[in-house]
C-alpha cells in the first residue's frame, strides 16, 4: 500500500466496538479511529486510552456533530441501529452498521432512500464472508469448476449461557429482534446465499428451549433455493460443543468447512473433486488463489477500496436486504406454520417487521 487518503471513523458501542477499532488499526494507511463513543463513561475513556484514540464521547448526537468524521461505524444493540443510522446519514458521513441491521424491510428500504438522498454509503457487516476458505470456494465457482449445486448444509451449534443474557438488551424480541437466527446464524445464512445465490421457498421451525429468554434459541429451517437445489440450515445455542459447519454438495466437487464456530470460513476448507481429475484441476486452480484481508479487516479493507478506488462494496445494503428478506420469512413461517415463497412485496403482512407479532 502507498501513502492513501486515511478515512477517519468514529465507532459507537464499545463492546464488539473494540473489535472493530483493531482491525482499522490493523489498516493504518486506509484508516484512523479519531473518536469513540458509549453511554458508559468508562467503557468510552477506558477504549479510547486502550486503543490510544484521541476523543471519547458519551452522547452519540455530540459524536455526529462532529466535523471530522468520514466513518460512523455502529455497535450498539440492534433495535438502536435504525434511527442511529439516519442520524449518521444526515450528519453527512458513511455508515457501517452490525447484524442485524434493522428490524423490518420497510425500515431497510427507508434507509436504502435515505442513503441516495444524503449520497453516502450504508455498509452492513458480514465479516464471516471473507474467510480464505469460503472465498475458495467463490474463486473456484467463478472459474466454473463447481458444476451444479444439489445439497448444502449449514450448522450453527454455539452455547449461550444465562450469563450472556445478563445484558439487558438480549434475550427480547424489542431489543433484540431476534434470537439464535438473527443474531448468530444470520451469518451462516448469509454464507449459504453468497454461494449458492437466493432462495426459493422456506418452511422453518422455530423454539425456546435453551434459556428462559422471549426470543428463538433452536432453529429447524428447510430451503428449496432458486437454482432449484436444496439447503437446510439449523441453529441452537446449546450446544455443548460448539462449532459452525458448511458442506456443499455440488456435482462436481464437494465443500466442507472447518467446524470452528466463530471462523469456519477462514482455512482449512476441504474440496474433493467427484473424479481424481477434477481434484487435480481444483488443486490447480487453488495455486492461484491470492488471499485478501480475512474476517472484519478483510470487509474494512475492500471497504475502503470501494470507496476510494471504485471497487464494488464488499456488503451492500441488498445484501442485507436478502437476509433481512429471510429472517422475516423465516419468522413468518415459524409464525404461521406455513412453507414461504420468496420474494416478499411491500404488501406482506411481516414487511413492517415481526417483533410486534411476537412480543
Ligand atoms: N458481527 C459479529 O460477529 C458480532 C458479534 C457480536 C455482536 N455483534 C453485534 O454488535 C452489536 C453490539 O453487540 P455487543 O455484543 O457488542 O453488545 P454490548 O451490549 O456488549 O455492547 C453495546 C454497547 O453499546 C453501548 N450503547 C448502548 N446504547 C448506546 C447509545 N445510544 N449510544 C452509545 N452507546 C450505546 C452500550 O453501553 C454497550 O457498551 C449488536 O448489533 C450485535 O448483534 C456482532
């Protein structure tokens, strides 16, 4: 990298925030983390001394009358991203944004208009796609040595004890949004349709079993996608062992990921050819493959790429959009024990969201 333009970034919400800050300063020629910003005094002066930022604020309205600024980047809990997002866009700066990133598809398509009125970028993060082995598989699929998709399977089997619902905000479809679908196995989705492209049909079966929260915590979900093959993808958080798994079947080779529950899409995947041959032409292909930034430094690095050199942004707001698209069919389904046709018009009675049907 040559000397760059540094894009200044300020982050809100000072738990995953933290994660954040370190994968911009893990760019320094791209980025600087100039502010940060929590409602606790503490967590703001204690991360910004950490991280050895300049400025902490408590108030993120004081945050976006700053002048400086080219980044907010929000952290803070789900059911707050919506209206923080419009008051980020109308202070005149980009946006990156956590899962979920709101609550509705009207929502997300208020932001969608919102973004062209104020000409700025809203980013969503799906860290999780830019895993050296997921991104494999992506380079072999674009050199057509995939074949046909039949089968995928995707697993997200994590453990979540009452500890981790001591935070006020999870746990509740109001602040929350969601449970294990929208807020753990939203990645893994997103991996399945960034492979195998969007889906078709979706029945889904949804129950609290794990922990006496309002929201999901086992997810049973059956997919026909629109390439006319089939995934099925399940999500507990009590599992005692954790791990997050994809298998792709597709005719001419099968996929599987590594099992480790918060990089299975990083190294090492294994790609089995259906004939000796094709294993040798995928082993081939491979040795042309030119790993990128990983996880959240890889999203932040194609990020600033799209951004001052023109390249396509790494996650869209209809990428977000998509999964959006899904959780709300999945609730639906879940909601009315129904099979569930993509896509969702403007029209349907979950496209202002599924919290007050459950809450
Ligand atoms: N991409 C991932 O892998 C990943 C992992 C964990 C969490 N997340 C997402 O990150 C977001 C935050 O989750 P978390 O686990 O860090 O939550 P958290 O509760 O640990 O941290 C949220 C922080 O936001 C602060 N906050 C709340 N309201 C605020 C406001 N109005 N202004 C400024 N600060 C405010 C809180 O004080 C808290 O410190 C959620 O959307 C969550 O889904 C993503």
């Amino acid at each position: 990298m040559g000397a760059t333009e540094k894009l200044r970034v300020g982050v809100v919400g000072l738990g995953m925030g933290s994660q954040h800050i370190a994968a911009y300063q893990s760019l320094p020629d791209y980025f600087e983390v100039v502010a940060v910003c929590d409602l606790d005094p503490q967590k703001a002066r204690e991360t910004a001394q950490k991280f050895q930022i300049p400025a902490f604020h408590t108030s993120f309205s004081e945050l976006c009358q700053r002048d400086d600024l080219a980044i907010i980047d929000l952290c803070t809990p789900p059911a707050l991203h919506f209206s923080q997002i419009k008051a980020a866009l109308a202070a005149g700066v980009h946006v990156v944004c956590e899962k979920p990133l709101v609550g509705s598809l009207q929502e997300l398509d208020e932001l969608k208009r919102a973004a062209q009125q104020a000409n700025r970028v809203i980013m969503p993060i799906f860290q999780y796609r830019f895993g050296h082995g997921l991104q494999k598989l992506k380079y072999l699929q674009a050199q057509g040595l995939t074949g046909q998709t039949y089968l995928s399977t995707v697993e997200t089997a994590w453990r979540r004890r009452p500890e981790y619902y001591a935070v006020p905000w999870r746990g509740k479809w109001k602040t929350e949004l969601g449970g294990t679908m929208a807020s753990h196995a939203i990645h893994t989705l997103d991996m399945l349709t960034y492979i195998v492209g969007p889906v078709k049909e979706i029945f889904a079966f949804t129950t609290t079993r794990v922990n006496p929260v309002e929201v999901e915590d086992c997810v049973s979900i059956s997919m026909q996608m629109a390439d006319g093959s089939l995934a099925s993808l399940s999500a507990t958080t009590g599992s005692t062992v954790q791990i997050s798994r994809h298998r792709f079947c597709f005719s001419n080779l099968t996929a599987e990921s590594n099992l480790r529950p918060y990089t299975n899409s990083g190294d090492p995947w294994s790609f089995t050819g259906d004939t000796d041959e094709l294993t040798t032409q995928i082993e081939q292909a491979l040795a042309g493959f030119v790993p990128l930034p990983e996880s959240l430094t890889g999203q932040f690095y194609r990020f600033y790429r799209a951004l001052l050199q023109g390249e396509p942004l790494p996650v869209s707001l209809d990428d977000a959009r998509a999964a959006l698209e899904l959780l709300t069919a999945i609730y639906y389904s879940a909601y009315t024990n129904r099979c569930v046709s993509l896509p969702l018009e403007d029209d349907h009675p979950f496209y202002g969201g599924w919290v007050s049907h459950f809450s």
